[in-house]
C-alpha cells in the first residue's frame, strides 16, 4: 500500500521535534531512525528462535484484523491467556497466565518496557489497562526468558509496543452498537535526513455501553526521537489517559440473569481514572559488540472510585440492589519513578559465541489512599475517615549471559535480585507508621536445541515471585514477616515451521509457594505465608495457509491442575483458571479483502477458592462465589482496502447472542450480547 506524503506533517512534526530536542543534537544517520526502547522478545526475524521460553509476537495486521475494542480482545486469543473482562472496554484489569487466578494477576504488564500497574509493591495491579488504539504489537513472554523482568514474573511478561506514526495523518472513525462513538488519528513525520521524527495517536471514544455501563475515553500519545551524534539516538514519550465509566463491582442477581435482563445494577456508581507519563530512552552503541540502553519513566494514576451503599434487605425483597444515599469515595493516587539500564556484550568467554545482558533498576512507587464518606447531595465532598500513604523503594539488578555452544545448542543461565522496602503510614492514626524489608534472588537457566530444520526444542527452570503489597505485609501497622510469594518453574517446549504449517507446543509446571492467606492460629498475625499450588498442563498453536487465500489458526490451552496444596482449600481448583481454553479463526485475505470468522472457548470455571457450584441469589451473599459454565463466542470481522488511502471495516461481535457469564463479584457479569460496528481509515 502506498502513502502520498504531503509536506505539513512533516514540518509540524520537526517543528515539534525541534523544541523538545535541541538542533545542536540532529547528526546525518545511515538510515531511518528507530525509536529506541526496551522490547521483551524483539522485532528482529529471529527473535522468537533466541527465547528460551515460549513466546508469542501479535503484530500490527493481527491486531486490525480482531477490530479489537480493549487489549484483552487481543490477549484471550493468545495460548494460555485468560482474560475475566467485567465490561466490554476492560478498563479494569483482569488476566491469567497458564491456571494463575485472572483474578489475581501474577504476571508482569510494561508498555514500552515500563510498568504500567499502578503500584507492583503498593499495589493495585488491575487499576490501568492500556488502550489498544495505541499498539502496534503485543508481546508475550513466558519461561525462563522473563527472568530478565520483574517483579510479579510467575506467569510471565506482556509487553504492549506502542505506535510510531508514520509520515502523514491517519484518521479512523468507528460507530457500533450501544451507540458507540470512536476517533482516532495518527499524524507523523521525519526530517529529510531520516534522523529525527516526531508524531502523536490520539483517540475519543464514547458510549453508552452494554448494560448502560457507559463510558468517555481520551487518550493521547505523543512520541519523538533523534539521532545524537553517529551512535547514540534518544526518544521521548509522553502519554495521557482519561476516563469516566458507569461501572461497579455490583453485577445481576441470578433470577434477572436468567430472565435475560440487561440493566446497570449501579446506576449512579462510577469508576473514575487518568494517567500521565513521561518515557526517556537512551542508545548508545558504544562499539560493535556493545550496547548500552537506559529508560528513564515516570506516571501518575489517579482512580477515584464513587459507589453507594446498599439496603441489604430492601435488595434481596427487590430482587435487585436497592441504594441508600450514603455515597463512599475510594480514590487513590500512584506515583512512579524508575530508571533501568541494560548493558548488551558480544563476547569470547571460553572460546564461545557470548552474548551476556546485565541489567540494573532503580524505582520508587507513592500510593495516597483516601476514604471520602459523602451522601447523595454532596457531589462527591465529604469526610476524609482514613487516609495512608504507601511508599515502596525497589532496587534489582539482573545477569544472564547466551552461550552459543554450537550451532544447534544454546545454554542461558541467569540470575535476578529484587531488593524492596515498604512503609505505611497512617495519617488518620496519629502518623503512625511501619516498615518491612525483603530481599528475593532469582535464578534460572534455560537452554534451546535446532533438532532438526523444522524444529527447535526449547526449555529450562526459573524462580519468580510476586511481593506482598503494603496493606498485607504492613497489615493492622505490623510487619507480618512475609516473604515474597515465589514459584518454581519448569517448562520444555518444540517449535518450527513446515512449509505452510506452523506450530509451537509448550509443556509447563508451576510449583508456587508462600502463597499469602489471611488467618491465622497467631493473634499478632492476620496474614501468613502459608498457600501453595500447584499448576501444570500444555498449550499449543498451530496455523496452516491453505492457500487461495484461506488460512487457519488454532491453539488450545489444558491445564489440567490448578489447585490449592495447602489448608482447608486444599484439592480445591483456583478461581478462574478453567481447565480448557480454546482458540480458532478462519482467515481470508485476496486482493483488497481481508475477513475472520474466529471462536473463543472458555470451559467451566469456579468464582470463588471454595469452589462452590450453584451460584446463590440476593444480596446477603456478599462476595459472591459459584461455577460459570463454559462458553463459546463467535466473532465476524472484515475489511476492505477500497484505495490507497482508504480503508473500510467491520464486525459482528458475539455472532450467535450467546448468553454467558463473565464473573461474579457482588452479582453477575454478563458477557456482552451480540454487536455490530462499521468504520473507515483514511491516510494522506
């Protein structure tokens, strides 16, 4: 496809450029730049063939081609990924890698290489979703090549890579069900010598959304980079994000689920979030066999979280939840400061092929946590009845070093330290304070076999954790003693490619220990490193051109244990880890048309550690558990290249109305019903 380049981009970009990166800076390059950033698996063709541990890559075509509304659209369609979405847009967080609970993420999520939970010490990991309009590609990362990340590494590493616009404006507007409302636009350039560029991705959307769960979404991203001298280059990131949704943890009774209703069962409660960033990276090739990469990054996220109170019995007569005027504000500010530097060394160590990456990272995470008490008529001012500040400072360095023993044979062993401190204080409570420190060493070692020319044998052990958060181990302002939630990993995997067919098989363990639970037979203790489990199985992924223009693609994930080892739970299967997840697409792509029609299968799944089975009605329940069958969704997609410039699409999501259940919380989520949407993309 061709791009006609008109010159007002351009000069608007490098005049951007030009403010933030001084022109003493801007040397002639050899070749366009590339935004300099720190990748997971890497764009490079043989990027996957280096992992030691399966990876997979969705690039910027597959993405179009889902039409995806939130990164989870893309994620569940990956092996081993469960995705529990609440609402349609995920704008609250909740994945599961290879049985690990979507409801308690053990797995690292970076955009760019950085962090994008709101607090990996301070917690919360579920506050921010990143927004797919900005994805170019999605890496995810999992055995012993994640070693390099951390923390929250159990399941592994998800990578978002954001756009770097190209030359030119793109602009893309979107209309669907729900009255659904998107814009998007891209607009780029670079200067006459290919050494510096500059452009942003900006997106609106507005709904009123499935269950008048509505919503108001912007977002904006802007990006630019230079080259400094004949071997260094900088870029510069800024990102904003802002968005009001008509969500709760409030779901549906059972008796309207089963009537089919489709109500907000919280009207008036709302889930308020933005978020600012600031990214610097620096390349500096300091020879043919060295690179050095530093990224500097800061964020601040903002989640106000406005919900009345219920009338318990007022709710289970109704059938349905009935408000009092009593209104209850949870907002919390996150803070993020980080440097991390990467050192990559081609070297002869024992007369080998060497390739040795040491890394060092240096962060500290602020968390301000609120309770406003207000009522109805207050319009969200009220009484501040408990305030804390959380502080996390974190220092890790990490080693691994590629042997390269024969053509056919890689040996990588490594190991990470992660060294954090955690303190609460409680202003509300006279200042009081605590503190807590942990040191954890990671190693691991992870190995990759060229069996044959269609096929590569890989595999190998880490060590993960995930720490306890501030309010767990610093839990009633006492140091519970906790250590880091660890996990022994194992996995061995075959990949490769046969002509049209493509296929990667990965076998995996997890033997995860020093799970937190709360109680105790201790008093002083309310929280204890006392929970194991246990979760082993296979994921695998086939894809096969068939030619004429079809295609197909299949994986499927069997996790056949994922259960407690330890305590009243133990035998019992996790929350939200089903036992089988399945994915299937049919692809056409000839000329100017692309389309798919793909399915996604999740299997039966409990909502609650106790597993129980019927899911109850009314309010008293609580926090409600039960099993959520299994469900399949079909989705149709397709787009038209009608010119150069111009792009059309569209989709029907949930193609057969399947009626299904998401989650359970305080209710049911239901799954979205089915949906149509129709856009167009044009350049110039």
């Amino acid at each position: 496809m061709t791009r006609k380049i008109l010159p007002g981009p351009n000069k608007l970009a490098l005049a951007i450029a030009a403010v933030l990166l001084p022109g003493s800076l801007l040397a002639q390059a050899q070749e366009p730049l590339r935004m300099p950033a720190l990748e997971v698996v890497g764009s490079d063709e043989d990027a996957i063939l280096r992992q030691t541990g399966a990876s997979v890559v969705v690039d910027r075509e597959q993405i179009e081609r889902v039409q995806p509304t939130s990164t989870e659209d893309v994620l569940r369609r990956i092996p081993g990924v469960n995705a529990k979405t609440e609402e349609e847009s995920a704008i609250v967080s909740n994945i599961g890698l290879r049985g690990l609970s979507a409801s308690e993420s053990k797995s690292l999520v970076l955009e760019d290489g950085v962090p994008v939970a709101p607090g990996l010490f301070i917690g919360n990991d579920r506050y921010f979703n990143p927004r797919i309009q900005r994805m170019e590609r999605i890496e995810v990362l999992k055995g012993s090549s994640s070693l390099r990340y951390g923390p929250s590494t159990i399941g592994g590493v998800i990578n978002y890579v954001t756009k770097t616009p190209d030359d030119g404006i793109a602009a893309t507007a979107r209309v669907g069900s729900w009255n659904t409302q998107e814009l998007n636009v891209e607009a780029g350039g670079r200067s006459p010598s290919e050494d510096a560029f500059a452009g942003f991705v900006a997106t609106h959307v507005s709904s009123d959304g499935f269950m008048d769960k509505g919503y108001e979404m912007s977002d904006l991203m802007f990006k630019s980079g230079v080259s400094v001298g004949a071997n260094q280059s900088l870029g510069f990131k800024f990102s904003w994000h802002e968005n009001d949704a008509n969500i709760s943890y409030r779901g549906l009774f059972l008796d309207d689920y089963l009537n089919g209703e489709t109500y907000n069962p919280a009207p008036d409660d709302y889930y308020l979030t933005d978020r600012k960033g600031f990214d610097l990276n620096h390349e500096w090739n300091i020879s043919e066999s060295a690179t050095l990469k530093t990224l500097a990054y800061w964020s601040e996220v903002t989640r106000d979280y406005w919900r009345y109170n219920v009338d318990t019995a007022a709710s289970n007569e109704a059938g349905r939840w009935v408000y009092t005027d009593d209104l209850t504000g949870n907002n919390r500010t996150f803070d993020r400061l980080g440097v991390e530097s990467r050192l990559m060394l081609d070297h002869a160590l024992f007369g080998l092929e060497n390739q040795a990456e040491f890394g060092l990272r240096v962060m500290k995470e602020e968390a301000n946590d609120t309770r406003i008490r207000a009522t109805r008529n207050q319009d969200r001012t009220g009484t501040n009845d408990r305030h804390r500040l959380d502080v996390a400072e974190s220092v890790a360095a990490y080693v691994h070093n590629r042997f390269v023993v024969s053509e056919r044979l890689t040996v990588t062993p490594g190991l990470r330290v992660e060294a954090y401190e955690q303190d609460r204080t409680v202003l509300t409570q006279n200042n009081d304070s605590a503190t807590t420190r942990n040191t954890e060493f990671l190693p691991g070692i992870g190995a990759t076999f060229q069996l044959a020319s269609v096929a590569q044998v890989y595999g190998g052990y880490y060590r993960a954790f995930s720490p306890a958060s501030n309010g767990v181990a610093l839990d009633g302002l006492a140091d519970q003693n906790l250590d880091g939630e660890r996990s022994d990993n194992l996995e061995l995997g075959v990949r490769g490619r046969s002509g049209n067919f493509t296929y990667d098989v990965t076998a995996f363990y997890m033997d995860f220990s020093n799970q937190v639970v709360t109680g105790n037979t201790d008093p002083n203790l309310s929280q204890s490193n006392a929970g194991e489990t246990l979760h082993y199985g296979v994921e695998g992924a086939v894809a096969y051109d068939i030619g004429q223009g079809f295609s197909v693609d299949a994986n499927m994930t069997w996790v056949p244990v994922s259960e407690f080892r330890t305590g009243e739970l133990d035998g019992n299967r996790l929350p939200y880890a089903p036992e089988y997840l399945a994915n299937l697409s049919l692809n056409y792509s000839a000329g100017n048309l692309a389309a798919a029609l793909s399915a996604t299968h999740r299997g039966e799944q409990y909502g609650d550690p106790e597993n129980t089975v019927e899911i109850p009605d009314g309010a008293a329940g609580g926090i409600w558990g039960g099993q959520l069958p299994s469900y399949t969704v079909l989705d149709l997609t397709a787009q038209y290249q009608v010119s150069p410039q111009l792009r059309v699409q569209g989709a029907i999501k949930n193609l057969t109305d399947e009626q299904y259940i998401t989650g359970l919380r305080q209710g049911i989520y239901v799954g979205p019903e089915r949906s149509f949407e129709i856009g167009l993309t044009y350049r110039y």
